[in-house]
C-alpha cells in the first residue's frame, strides 16, 4: 500500500516492531505451572515485522485468558488459554494464531477492532438454515486463525502472518460495528472468516453490545474454544455454525495442526449450552470423504448432538496448498447426504454445488417441504407458527415462527 494514499483510519494490521520491554512488575502476582507446556508456539513473523507501533494504538490491548507461566529457564513467559492450542508465549512471541503477543510478561491482542471484513450478508452464506432464516448477519474479521488447514478458503487473511501477507484492514470500533450493522438493517452480527476466537477480546465487546442494541451473535467458527473461552462467550452466544472437519484425530493433526478431542467437546458443550448448533464439513477429494468415515461422522452427530442437527456437505473448490487437487465430484455430495439421511439425520444440506438438489428443508416427522431456497435467497415458506402446516411438527431451529418472504 502506497503509504502516502493511506488514509487515516485505514492502515496494516503490522507495520514497524516496537521495542518489547520485559517488565517483571507487569506478571500476575501468582504465577501458575504449567503441568505441560503443551506445543511450542512457531516463530512466526520477526520481531522486526510485528505489532504496529505502541500500546496506544487501539488495535493492541490487554488479551484476556493470559496467565503467566513459571518457566524456570525464561522468565516473563505467558500462556494463552483462548483456544485449545493453550500457546506458551516466551517475552515477544506470537502465539500460533499470529495475532497474541507476549508484550513485557502480559499477553497482548494484536487486532482488536482491526478488520480485515465488515459487510452484511444472508444468514444463509455462513451457512445457518435454521436461524433467522431469510436474514442478513453483518460479518466483521480480523486477520489471523489458529488452526492452518491446508485448503482454507480464506487463507489471504487467516494465514496472513504465515504467508507474508499484509492485507488492508481499517479499524472498527465495536460501537461502530454495531452501528454499521443496523444501518444495513440486519439481524445479527457474524464472528467469521477467520476463527473469531483469535480476536476473542474485540468480539465480547461487540457481541455485549449487539445484544444491548436487539441483534443477535453468531459464531463461524472452527470449534478449537478452550472451555475458559466458552464460559465468556455462551452467555452472548446465540448460534454457532462449527466446522466438523473429521471426526479423528488423523485429519485434524495432518491437515489443520489441531486435534478432533476439543473441537468434539466444544460442539457438543455449546449445544449443551443452548447455543443455537449447526455443522458443516468440506468435503475434500481422497481426505475426508470414505464412505465409513462420513458415516462415523454422521452417527456421531445423531449422537451427541441429535438428529435435528442441520449439517451442511460442501464442495470443495483447488485452493492455497491443495490447489492441485480436483474439485468434489457432485456424485461423492450426493453419496455423503444418503449416508447421513441413512444414519438418521433429518437436515443434512448440500452446499457450492448448485446442480445437486439439497438446500430445501424438509419437515422431519412427514416430509413437507417447508422452506426452500435458491442461492442463499428464502424463495419458499410454508411453516406456520414454525411448524410443518401438515402435520404440526415444529420445526428445530430459531425464529421460524415469521415468514422472511415478501409476497
Ligand atoms: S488463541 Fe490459541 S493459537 Fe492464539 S495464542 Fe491463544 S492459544 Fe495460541
């Protein structure tokens, strides 16, 4: 970027490393021992390539879930407990979302309000089905993520810091984004594009005051939320759609640098919870797609988090490093949605492949259709009350009681 057409509330997220003082006054008076230090966080980018400039920009803040960690051998080490990867930071290190430093003993967010996306969409692009339905969410992202799969959709800004790549981003105070949000007459606001728990501190301020303003918080998220994270956000949290990659721990570690044991406890903890719970699984050519290995996925899902669960199959498309691999046949969709409906799962969608015929809703007791859809428009209503007008089943979901179709 041209720095002298930069305007003034638009800048990178990283600019010129400021000079990390190690302060022994700034530690937590208790320090905690680890029992294990977990994994090492990477490098990441330099020193010299980090944080723009000082505390005072209003993108660094104070992270919260930072606790120090008594490493006898480096003094002034945190640990990040947001995500289960739960980084152990030495003095200027980033973790491995790439966007929480260690800054003089106390663990930093480095984008808080620093959007990279700020922009309402359909619910039905994140993709929710069965919340608000026919409503728009107002999507807001930092860059950053801490999981790095190998076939990320949005890699331009989830694996920004791994890649070298600066991408514009402007700063959002979380009042602003409320207030842009209503503007553009949505429903909810969106945590999304990037895991939202990276930027953990600047969506609990936005989401408190989205709910203050009357709209609605909605998680996309990769399910990775240590428990700690979870008790912060539950209580504003009102529907979260989780990618559900695999159901073992082989895909996660291979492609993704994660585990399934968190992301499992995660899904099934929010749906627990209350939090409103769909799923979705890209369904990638030669990785995730035995047929044993779908159907262990569906069952798990009737399972733990029962039948009415809406799971969306997508197609994958080449990109980032699996850009050498053929897109998802059409015919292995249509395959992975007969397992699931054969597992017993009443809502399984099939998602970016418009020549399969799956993104109507069907009513799970009778099989009315009930709502039906085009692209990501509601082009069909035919609940009344949120139930099927046949045979009364209420429909699982939220806010289907009015009809988004304009007559
Ligand atoms: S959010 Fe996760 S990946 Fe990022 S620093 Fe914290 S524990 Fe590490």
């Amino acid at each position: 970027m041209d720095e002298n057409n930069r305007s003034p509330n638009r800048r990178e997220t990283f600019t010129k490393a400021p000079s990390v003082p190690f302060d022994p006054d700034a530690m937590p008076v208790l320090p905690v021992r680890a029992s294990s230090p977990g994994e090492e966080p990477p490098e990441g980018l330099r020193l010299g390539d980090l944080g723009p400039a000082a505390e005072s920009e209003p993108n660094i803040r104070p992270a919260v879930l930072g606790e120090a960690f008594d490493d006898p051998f480096v003094p002034g080490s945190v640990r990040c407990i947001a995500c289960a990867h739960r980084c152990v930071l030495r003095p200027s290190r980033i973790g491995i979302c790439g966007v929480r430093q260690n800054r003089g003993g106390r663990l930093y967010t480095l984008v808080y309000g620093q959007t990279v996306v700020a922009r309402a969409e359909p619910v039905e692009k994140k993709p929710f089905f069965h919340f608000l339905p026919g409503s728009y969410a107002y999507s807001v992202a930092t860059q950053g993520c801490n999981f790095h799969c190998s076939y990320c959709q949005n890699w331009q800004i989830s694996q920004a810091h791994r890649e070298g790549r600066v991408p514009e981003s402007r700063y959002l105070a979380p009042e602003t984004a409320v207030a842009e949000a209503l503007a553009a007459g949505v429903r909810s606001i969106a945590y999304t594009y990037v895991e939202p728990t990276v930027f953990l501190e600047y969506a609990l301020d936005t989401m408190a005051r989205a709910r203050a303003a009357g709209l609605h918080n909605i998680f996309v998220t990769n399910g990775y939320e240590s428990p700690e994270a979870l008790d912060l956000l539950v209580p504003q949290l009102d529907a979260a759609n989780v990618d559900l990659k695999a159901a073992n721990d082989d895909f996660y570690r291979h492609v993704c640098g994660a585990l399934w044991e968190p992301v499992r406890d995660t899904i099934v903890a929010m749906h627990e919870r209350g939090v409103w719970v769909e799923l979705t699984t890209l369904i990638i050519p030669g990785l995730n797609d035995d047929r044993r290995d779908l159907r262990v996925m569906a069952e798990w899902i009737a399972t733990a988090v029962g039948p009415e669960t809406p799971w969306h199959l997508t197609r994958f498309q080449p990109t980032y490093r699996l850009s050498g691999l053929a897109e998802t046949p059409a015919a292995t969709l249509v395959d992975a949605a007969a397992i699931a409906r054969e597992v017993g799962l009443r809502h399984v969608y099939v998602g970016n492949a418009p020549e399969v015929e799956a993104s109507a809703t069907i009513c799970a007791h009778c099989g009315e259709r009930l709502i039906g859809r085009s692209d990501f428009a509601v082009t069909e209503w035919r609940l009344v009350d949120g139930r099927c007008p046949r045979c009364r089943h209420a429909l699982a979901g939220v806010g289907l009681e009015d009809s988004p179709v304009i007559a």
